[in-house]
C-alpha cells in the first residue's frame, strides 16, 4: 500500500507573515505538508526595532533563515519569487526554479518609493546610515528643527511619531531645543488606533513638545520645505523626514489590486484564484503592520492546514492590532481592533496587555524568537 502524499506547501518571502505562516503550519498540520521557504534574503532581521538605531542603540536582532528553516523542517531556498502558473500550480523564481505546490503563499512586502522630490525617506532596513548623523546634528545644535512628514497614502505611522518623540527626548538629554512638528493627513495622533489611544499620544507629543498638524496633505518641493493645503501654508525646516509610500508587488499571474497589492479575503485568500494565499504588506488590507501580518499569515496557514487534511476549521482573519510606541523614555501599548482602516475599542498602557511584550505581536513566530533568545544555544 502507497504511503499518502505529503502536500506541498511554497510561501514566498523571508519577513514576518512568511515565517508566521511557516511556524503556524508546522503546528498545524505537522507532518502532513512539506513546507519550501523562498526568500531573496539569508537572514530575518527585526525590523521594527531599527527605529531606535539612529540613537546608538544596538542593531536590530537578525536571524539565520537557514536556521529557522531547520528549526520547523522546512527546506530553504535562497532565491526570489517572480510568477505564478496558477492553472499548473507552478511558483517561478528569477533564477528560472519551477516549485510544484499544492497551496502557494506570498509575502512578498511592498516596495517603498519617496513620496516627494526631496528629504531623508524613511527605509527601516538602513535606518542607523540615514538618520545617524541627523540625531548628532540635533545633539550639537546644529540641526534646530524638523519636519517629519507623512504622504497621503502611508502604510504604518507609528515610526514617525517614534522618530519625533525620541528626539525630543535626545535634544532634552543634551540640553538643546529643536522645533519638531509631525504633518500628517490623519485626523488625530495614531488615528488608527482609535479615540482613547489617539489622544493619549496627542498629550505625550503636547508633553514633549512636539507640534502636530493633522488633516494636512503636504509636499516638499524642495530641500528644507514644506508645503501644506496647496500652499496655504509653508513651514520650513533644517530637515526633513518622510514616510515611504508602499506599493504592491504586482504579481505576473495573479488578479491586479490597486497600487500593486494582492487582493485578499478574510481567510488571506486570493480573491478568485484557487490554493494561493496572501498576507502582509503585499496584500491590499489598508493597514500596514507586522502584527496584523501575523494575523493574515495565520489565517492562511489555517486554511492550508484545512486543505492538507488537518481536522480544524479556519478561522477569519481577526484585525486586532497590538503596537508599541517607543518614546525616548518609557515605552507605551496600544491595542485596537480594526474595522475598514480605523481602529475602535483601543487603548494604551504603560504595561503590556499581550505575552510575550513584543513589537510584533505574533502568535506563532513571537515565542518562537522568545524561545531562541532564552536558548543558551542561540545565535
């Protein structure tokens, strides 16, 4: 009698919501799918805790991939995703690999453009070469006021804000002042956490002295300015910072989603296309964020698990979004759920409200990573 044949999983990506949806069908489903890992990239870094980089802290944490890979027994493929045959069900690599799957799921990221023709962008995988010398300039006085802008379409502010509250804290520290001002179009501080968060931030920026304009749609049509409303206001600067606009992948094969994404639905499925799964900032849910990442990986994994035989039934993905917000002094927790692109039933902590206490709030992957750093045999 033949042995069952182990289905065949390929999640394309190296970044959180690939290594979530790796870990979670490994728990899963165990022994009934064989898991590929594609990814451009050898190494997963932490990318959230860059932001504190610029201030002479350590480097965000990396992680072999090749061990991780082992860890769950997946096979690792270093190489990068291009097309899907979805009638075959065939992934293509740019190095011209054909990976046979019986479930596909991409987390690709998105790609990060400058929103405006000048000012320091905001890239989180070189956050230390780009605003290092910034955060001296502001140390020594040279640098006496910032504007840190934010476009009309974003996918996650919370590092701006992160920015501006740790210089201030920094400028404090040295005994210097710096005019800092936040511009975005959100209608309130972290609008996206809702009312109670959004104003508990609106007060620590008040409290550090960090002026915000809300509701504003900006340009910097040059170096040390910015405009605001049309012209209705110009604010200039010694420096400025902007968030990146996200654009999706745009993947030969698939449905076309606004701006590249990849059209999902509440299980992380691509919409009218059998066995291929999306999760992450590739796909097209309005809110960009490594935790609401795990939730679309876990959901997916979920629903693969289901396909392969596993006896659960999958549950939709859930939009709660746990975010820390790193200040200069103590950190705070925010929690929301989130409906559309706007958060309800939020609140902020000086405590964390989820375990373990991470920036990224993953079910699967988060203890795994809390495993390894207690694991004296940890890289």
């Amino acid at each position: 009698m033949s042995e069952a044949k182990t289905f065949r999983v390929v999640i394309a990506g190296g970044g959180v919501a690939a290594l979530e949806a790796a870990i979670a069908l490994r728990e899963l489903a165990g022994a009934l799918v064989s898991v590929q890992l594609v990814a451009p990239n050898t190494e997963f870094s932490y990318r959230p805790m860059s932001v504190r980089e610029p201030f002479a802290y350590a480097p965000a944490d990396q992680y072999p991939l090749a061990e991780i890979a082992a860890d769950i027994g997946a096979e690792l493929v270093v190489d990068e995703f291009a097309w899907v045959d979805t009638e075959q069900q065939i992934a293509h690599t740019t190095k011209g690999v054909e990976l046979a799957y019986d479930a596909l799921m991409l987390a690709l990221g998105a790609h990060m453009k400058s929103p405006f023709g000048h000012g320091l962008t905001i890239d989180d995988r070189r956050m230390d070469e780009l605003l290092h010398g910034v955060v001296q300039d502001v140390e020594e006085g040279y640098v006496r006021s910032i504007a840190f802008v934010a476009p009309a379409r974003m996918g996650w502010p919370l590092p701006l804000y992160e920015l501006a509250l740790m210089t201030a804290a920094r400028a404090y520290d040295m005994g210097v002042h710096a005019d800092l001002t936040i511009i975005t179009p959100e209608t309130a501080p972290l609008a996206i956490f809702g009312d109670e968060a959004s104003e508990a931030v609106g007060e620590l920026l008040s409290d550090a002295g960090v002026t915000v304009i809300t509701s504003a749609h900006a340009q910097v049509p040059e170096e040390g300015q910015v405009v605001i409303q049309n012209g209705e206001t110009t604010l200039n600067a010694d420096r400025v910072i902007v968030l990146p606009e996200l654009f999706g992948p745009s993947v030969r094969g698939l449905p076309a989603g606004e701006h590249g994404f990849i059209p999902i639905d509440e299980h992380a499925k691509v919409r009218g296309v059998d066995r291929v799964y999306a999760a992450g900032d590739a796909a097209d849910f309005a809110v960009k964020h490594g935790g609401l990442a795990a939730q679309q990986a876990d959901a997916a994994a979920e629903s693969i698990a289901a396909l392969a035989g596993a006896q659960l039934t999958p549950e939709p993905f859930r939009g709660e979004i746990h975010g820390v917000l790193l200040t200069g002094r103590k950190p705070r927790y925010l929690t929301a759920h989130i409906s559309g692109s706007r958060g309800y039933s939020s609140q902020i902590t000086e405590t964390a409200t989820w375990i373990p206490a991470t920036k990224i709030a993953a079910q699967y992957l988060a203890p795994y990573l809390a495993r390894r750093a207690d694991s004296p045999n940890a890289a």
